[in-house]
C-alpha cells in the first residue's frame, strides 16, 4: 500500500506506543498496559488506512475537469465571484468522511499561479458557513482556457490542511496536490462562463478520476444559449 507524504509519524507513533504498552502489559499482567497498548495498535491501524494514497488515472479527454477530492458532491452551484470574468463561478463542494481517501489531487492540467493560506474558524464543515469563514488553503491553477480555484477547508477537529505545490508549479491533471489531514472539505471554483457542471448532490466521486465539469468553446456556448 503507497502512502501519502509525511504518513509515517502519524502511523508509527501510536503503533509503537501500542506495541511497548503490549510488552509492558504482558510483563507485568497488568491490564491497564495490555488494553493501552490494544488502542495504540488500533489508532495506528486506523491511521495506515487513513494515510493510504492510491493511484489514480485521469480520463484522457483534455476538457474534462476531475474531482480534487474523494467524497460526496454536498453542492453545485453557480454563485457570485468576483476572481473569475463576469463575476460568476460554478461552485463544487466535496465531502469527505473519515473513510475516504484523503489526497487531495489537481483537477485541471495548468500552473500554480497563486497560493495562498487564510486563517479563519472551525466550524462543522458539514456546515455551509464552513466554505466562507474556516480556515483554508487556496490554491489556484492556470490552466489552457480555464482556470480553477481549489479550497482545501479545516474542519473542528485536528485543523491541518496541506499543499504540497508551490507557485509557479507546472501540474498535471490528477497529480497529488496536497492532504486534509481530519479536514473534511475541499471547494472547487470554476468559470461559470467556460464550463459545464457533470455532477448533482449525493454524487460519490475519487479525486482525479471522477470528471465534475467539462470545459466549453464560445461556439458551444452560443449554441447552447441559442
């Protein structure tokens, strides 16, 4: 099984506690150490399978726009903003349980043009409040055509979301792009104007396989409107 980066800590720490705790409670037939060290065991077991990082292919079709994160489609929507032209974008929200898959991965082929971290609240991410006022990542990606916004969004617990891009980073579609560690959040901001949504709410997805939205020409785009 591959593993996300910096997994190892998280899995070796209470693995190793469980284990010295086991060796201590058989030693001594001292229940308390036998019972520490099953949890410890169980914690890093838990955090194996939580860190677990597998591999995923992208659709080869160059319009498609792949889901950044494992979960359930919680929100599509067109809302107001300003970052993309004509002030409107297609608003994607995922959301992950303690049982998804929790790589977060590119959704469009571009550039990391601009990366920036925002402090904020701890809301229930559950909570549409969340997407606004938590604290979150933004990562923006340039890609041919279209552009997409990716909000990696703390949730009350553990709080730690992790970009591993830098800007001016060249990414492909599907590539690793960070991890919410117990986050269960990610947003993802497209032009409203240059693509079309391929997901409803209750829609399961895998990040940098599931295609979420697809790019359209301005000659689609007239012909559809027409």
């Amino acid at each position: 099984m591959r593993l996300a980066r910096g997994a190892v800590p998280w899995v070796a720490v209470p693995f190793a506690a469980g284990v010295v705790a086991l060796a201590v409670g058989v030693r001594t037939a001292d229940f308390s150490w036998l019972a520490g060290g099953v949890v410890g065991i169980i914690v890093g077991l838990f955090m194996l399978y939580f860190h677990r990082n597998p591999d995923r292919k992208p659709p080869a079709d160059p319009d498609a726009v792949v889901a950044a994160a494992d979960g359930t489609v919680r929100r599509v929507e067109e809302v107001e903003d300003e970052r993309f032209a004509g002030g409107r974008a297609l608003c994607v929200s995922i959301f992950l349980s303690p049982l998804d898959v929790h790589v977060n991965r590119a959704p469009i082929t571009g550039t990391v043009s601009e990366y920036r971290y925002v402090p904020g609240r701890h809301f229930f991410t559950i909570q549409e409040k969340s997407s606004e006022y938590n604290e979150h990542t933004e990562i923006v990606l340039a890609g041919e055509g279209v552009r997409c916004i990716v909000h990696q969004i703390a949730g009350p617990f553990v709080r730690r979301v992790v970009c591993w891009l830098r800007e001016g980073e060249r990414v492909a579609k599907g590539q690793e792009l960070g991890m919410m560690r117990f986050g269960s959040r990610l947003d993802m901001y497209l032009p409203a104007r240059a693509v079309r949504g391929c997901v409803g709410v209750g829609c399961k997805v895998i990040a940098g396989t599931t295609v979420v939205a697809r790019m359209v020409s301005d000659e689609q785009e007239r012909q559809e409107s027409s």
